[in-house]
C-alpha cells in the first residue's frame, strides 16, 4: 500500500509570496493532519481536516489555510511568506478515529529568502 | 498544559547493546501515545504505540512501557543496529482529538 505522498519535495520561496503543500493520504484513510518541523519549534500541529472539514487547528496565524478535498487530499497555503516559514511541512494521515496511528510523508522543505 | 518531553537530547550506544530512550508528558488525560523514528531527510515513521490502558506493548525487537503514575513511557530497542541510528520521538494524542504532541526528541547514534 502506498504511503503518504507529499508534492513538491523542495521549494525556494521569497518573501511575501505565497505557496501550496499538496498531500495524498494513505488509501483508505479520511483525516490529514499538517505539522511544521523546524530546528528551534521541533514539531508543531498546524490543523486537521476530515471529510473536507477542518476539525482541529493549532497556534498559527491565519496566513496558513488549509483544505481538503472530496478524495482526501490535502493542501496546505502559506500566504505572505516570512523568513520564519522556512521549515520542514509534514503531512500525516489515519483513519481519523481515536487511536488511530498518525502515519507521516516525507515532508516539503520550503526555504523563504 | 500539554507538553511531552525526552530526558536526553543524545543517546549513543554500542551495536548489539540495548538502547533505552525515556520520555515524560504531563497531560494526564493522555491516552494514546506514539514513538516515531525520523532519519534524515525523512519523515516520522511509525514504530509502535501504546493505550493509556495498558503498561507494555512488544514489538519486533522493540518494547514501550508506560508508567501513568509518574506520567513516563520509554522505547526499548533491543539489540541495536546501525539502521537504529535516528532521531526518537515520543508524542501524545489526547482524547477525541487527532493532534498530537510531539517531545523535542533524542538522536541515538550507534556506536560500532
């Protein structure tokens, strides 16, 4: 079975842009979940979508957006890029039930000059 | 408020030792927790997770423990390899919410 697929695995940005993450979950499963990994923060939930709603958000502003769509994949937007953007975007997937194992992508690296 | 930690940032052992990697959370009403194993230029990988109602949970070669009084779960990772070296995360999801809580992590290296 495929793992969590996350597209592009690289991105340079520069500031005030904006830019979108795109996951594709693990088949089957309904709940994405976004995570900024940076070296000082460590790992930080952004939000959580299950059937195209959001169910759950953390402590980010609200230049970050997110969505997903009727087939489970997920988008994330950052809008306004900052320099502090720069991190690892993580993508996880599950069945969205309690206990349900998070299972992660390999992540975007985005890099804001 | 929620928070998980790992006692150590660095964890260096020989091959073939076992590696013990311990973490505290101070969310009681936790009840599911996870170990992810992350390698460079790699996201978390599942490893093996743990109910909040029970205290040990076996794997291939590695063992979770769970002390809810004192709030401590560790990884045991019997007989390392060299493919064990990696950074160790412990993280909590809380009850009826798909958000987890990630500790800061330990990087174990194995030593030859």
């Amino acid at each position: 079975k495929a793992g969590v697929t996350q597209t592009p695995r690289y991105l340079i940005k520069t500031r005030g842009q904006q830019v979108t993450l795109s996951c594709s979950p693990i088949s089957g499963h309904r709940s994405v979940s976004w995570y900024q990994q940076t070296p000082g923060q460590g790992l930080q939930f952004l939000f959580e979508y299950f059937s195209e709603t959001q169910r759950n958000k953390g402590n980010f502003p609200g230049r970050f957006s997110g969505r997903q769509f009727s087939n489970s994949r997920s988008e994330m937007n950052v809008s306004t890029l900052e320099l502090g953007d720069s991190a690892l975007y993580l993508c996880a997937s599950s069945f969205g039930q309690t206990n349900s194992p998070l299972h992660f992508g390999n992540g975007t690296r985005l890099t804001v000059t | 408020g929620e928070s998980v930690g790992l006692h150590l940032p660095t964890l260096s052992v020989q091959e073939g030792d076992n590696s013990i990697i311990n973490c505290a959370y101070s969310n009681s009403a936790s009840d599911y927790f996870i170990w992810y194993k992350q390698e460079s230029g790699k996201g978390p990988q599942f490893i093996i997770d743990i109910r909040s109602n029970m205290d040990k949970r076996q794997g291939q070669r590695v063992t979770v423990l769970l002390n809810k009084t004192v709030k401590h779960l560790s990884l045991q990772i019997a007989a390392t390899q060299p493919g064990d070296s990696a950074v160790y995360f412990c993280a909590e999801l809380g009850q009826g919410a798909q958000k987890l809580v990630f500790g800061q992590g330990t990087r174990l290296t194995i030593n030859p």
